[in-house]
C-alpha cells in the first residue's frame, strides 16, 4: 500500500505550465473600468462568504472595477426566482450563481463561455459527464462549473458501528492518504451490511422521499444498474432488465431502512446520523460538520468514503453548481474575466477550506487540496470526499435522458416513487407501467 501525501505546492505545480494561457485580456481588452455585478449563492458555511468578497475584491483591486456582490439564499428558493425573474425582465446581475439543471433552463439568456472553458480545462484537468450534461447546450459550454456549493452525496458511515454489525472496517477500505482498497465493496456487501446494521440496531439513513438527498441516493442505485429509465434519444427503457433488477435491490435494502423513510426530507438523513442511530448515511460533509459541532462523539467515529459498485460501475451522486453570465449583462468582458479568477487553483483551494471541505471542484486536477486531507475528528475523514483517485462516476438522477425529461424524473421523485409503491405492495409490472405513462408524460411536454 503506497501513501501519498497531497499539498497545494503539488497542485499548483502541475498546473504552472498552463497557467499563463488563462492570462486573457477579457477586461483590458475592452475597458479600463466598469462595475460587475454578481449574484452568489449564500453559503451555509460561517466565513464562506466572506473569502468569497475577499477574493473578488482581490481581482477589483487589481483591475480597477468595482464589484457589487448580493448572496442570496437557497432558502424559499429564492435563488431560483431571482433567476427566472432576471431571465424575464432581462436585467439583473452579470453573473448569476446557478444550481444544477439551471444552466440548461436558462440556456437562451445565458453568453457562452467555451473560451474559458477551454483554457480551464487546459489548465485544471477535464470535468466529469454530469458537469459537461450540465452545464453544456447544443455543443456550447452555457456555464463555468463553480466552487461553491458543488457537493458529492457518498457515505458517511460510522466506524464503530459499521466494525460492530457488519465487520467492515471503512478506515481500511478508504485509508487516509492512500488508494482504496475496495473492490469488495460491492451492492450485495453493501445491502448484507445494511441489513446486519438494521437488525442491530443502527440502520443505514437512506431516505426514500422526493427531496434532492433522496432522490439523488436513489438515482445513484439505479445508474450503478445500468437502469436508466430514458436514453439520451428520450427512448424510455422502464420495463428493461436492469430497472427490475435495480428495483428488487431496493426493495430489499428498503426493508431495513428507518420504517419513516418515504416521508424523509434533505433534513431527516443529517438529524439521523447526529442522533447517533443512524450506521451510514449519502450526504455531503454538512452532517459530519453539525455532529463536529454538537455531538463530537459522533463526529469522531464518522468517515466519508465511496459508493459501492454495481454492475455498471461505481456511480456517486455529484451536484454542481454553475455561475453563468447573462446574454444581456452590461460587462459580459469583465464578468469573464473574474470566473477565470475564481477558477484558479489557488483560489478555488481557499474556497475549499472556507468550507470546511464542503465545496468540491468540478475540475479533475483540484481534487487533492490539504483541506481534506486534514480535516478532523478523525484525521483524514473527508480524504476521500473529493474522490482524488477519481474511482467514481459522478452522476445525477435522471441523466442520460435529455435534460428536459431528465429533469423531471429528478423533481418529481419518479425513481423514488417506484421504489416506494413497490415496497407497499405492489406488482413490479403495475409499478413499472404506471412508470412508463409518467415517462411519456414527461416525453411530450
């Protein structure tokens, strides 16, 4: 076994040689000053914001622009509404922060950014499937992936519960510093583990309501199957081989999850592991974060790892976020010219430790910042947040189909609707057709 020690120093060197290629003179290029106005999402994180401000500011001062900053609020989704309010009046800020399925929403307002794509991938490593399904329309790049608030929903499992129920030791598994060491980490360890977990007490927290933590854990399953419910051509596969096998799978890791978890929002799989019941749960470091805060006995025994494979492969749920660049804002050169800044990977390494881990960059090369690495109680369990192997496929529920559909499989909660109708009963057949005519539904609007 091959430790490996990764540092921002390591990171920034394999990266100088193309660094200077993203020295574009986007604002020289058209003025001496101006104002950029942005529009962030506003972080959970205490102090998020504020390197944030300082690294915008950073980039004012040397170029002499004034930059205006609103952070605003996922809460009430208001960040939505101030996206499709700017969309329609066709004013507003130049840069907008947009979650997930947005960009492709809002593809028709937004300015194209393949020149800064390009070069940023050039200089940052390539992106995954999910951020190009994302944040791309008709060939174009509509959006740059950005920092904040991008997140990967994988487990977050006790140590001492999971060595306890079901004699898997994850700290060996995912060792700190190091290569996993899962191959046996497979769909049928993970359920049998479950199961064991369950009936000691300690249930896995998997929701199975129509919140993004539920959906997204769901949607991860059926893609680690192969069961995708649409093709990318929006042909509809509901009744193939897969999706019954997907199907069965979760019927019996549904059995042993908390009796309540239809009815689970984003807040219940967080409340759980807290609590101290819960042996695992998919989320993003936030719930380690509380526990490391209010119950540190809890936060102590947590490690965050990698999905289990499946027959199509190790599939994770990841959701980026975007920050797009209006068609109609007033310093679309400035605009530019600031997301290249924000994208450097020494800057986007300070947003990552602003977080605490949180944010996870998008870019294949800025995986390995010291933030994870050093994170604790326990030292190193966020090392494999950021999957620095890259052993997973980061997916969305929904995808492959085409954005549109997709889209409202994810919303809708199809996926976990299915699961849940078949657990309380009903025939596999009647659920997979009732599945069918949601599908078509979707297919023609």
């Amino acid at each position: 076994m091959t430790k490996v020690k990764f540092s921002r120093r390591q990171v920034l060197a394999t990266t100088a040689a193309t660094a200077a290629a993203l020295a574009m003179p986007y604002v020289r290029g058209a003025h001496a000053a101006g104002k950029v106005t942005v529009g962030f999402w506003d972080h959970w994180v205490p102090g998020a914001n504020d390197t944030m401000t300082k690294l915008c500011q950073q980039w004012a001062d040397k170029n002499k622009i004034e930059v205006q900053i609103d952070y605003i609020t996922s809460q009430g989704q208001k960040n939505l509404l101030t996206a499709a309010a700017e969309m329609q009046a066709r004013s507003g800020h130049d840069i907008l922060a947009l979650p997930t399925w947005q960009p492709n929403d809002k593809a028709a307002a937004l300015e194209p950014v393949d020149d800064i794509m390009g070069e940023l991938i050039k200089q940052n490593g390539d992106v995954n499937d999910t951020v190009k399904y994302l944040g791309r329309k008709e060939g174009h790049w509509i959006a740059v992936p950005a920092t904040t608030g991008s997140q990967f929903k994988g487990p977050c499992s006790r140590i001492d519960l999971l060595k306890k129920h079901a004699g898997i030791d994850v700290q060996a598994m995912y060792p700190a510093g190091a290569e996993p060491q899962a191959d046996g980490w497979d769909m049928e360890t993970f359920v049998t583990a479950a199961e064991k977990c369950a009936a000691g007490g300690n249930p896995f927290g998997i929701g199975l309501g129509v919140t993004s933590d539920s959906v997204d854990g769901v949607g991860a399953f059926f893609s680690s199957f192969g069961a995708n419910l649409v093709d990318e051509k929006g042909d509809i596969h509901a009744r193939s081989d897969s999706v019954r096998e997907v199907m069965e799978f979760m019927k019996r890791l549904g059995k042993v999850l908390p009796q309540d978890a239809a009815a689970w929002d984003d807040a219940s799989n967080n409340k759980f592991l807290v609590s101290g019941q819960g042996a695992m749960i998919l989320n993003p470091p936030s719930a380690w974060a509380v526990a490391k805060r209010d119950v540190p006995a809890v936060a102590e025994q947590c490690w965050t790892h990698g999905m289990p494979k499946g027959p199509a492969g190790r599939y994770g749920p990841y959701l980026p976020y975007f920050w797009g660049i209006w068609e109609f804002g007033t310093n679309k050169a400035a605009a530019k010219d600031l997301l290249v800044h924000l994208s450097q990977p020494d800057n986007v390494g300070q947003l990552v430790a602003a977080s605490g881990g949180y944010d996870l960059p998008s870019f294949a090369n800025l995986t390995k910042f010291d933030t994870w690495a050093n994170e604790a109680p326990p030292k190193g369990t966020l090392f494999h947040y950021p999957d620095p192997y890259l052993q997973q496929i980061k997916s969305i529920a929904g995808a492959p189909a085409p954005a549109n559909i997709a889209f409202q499989i994810y919303n809708q909660g199809l996926q976990t609707k299915m699961v849940v109708r078949y657990l309380q009963g009903e025939k596999l057949d009647d659920v997979l057709s009732w599945a069918e005519s949601e599908l078509e539904g979707y297919s023609r609007t």
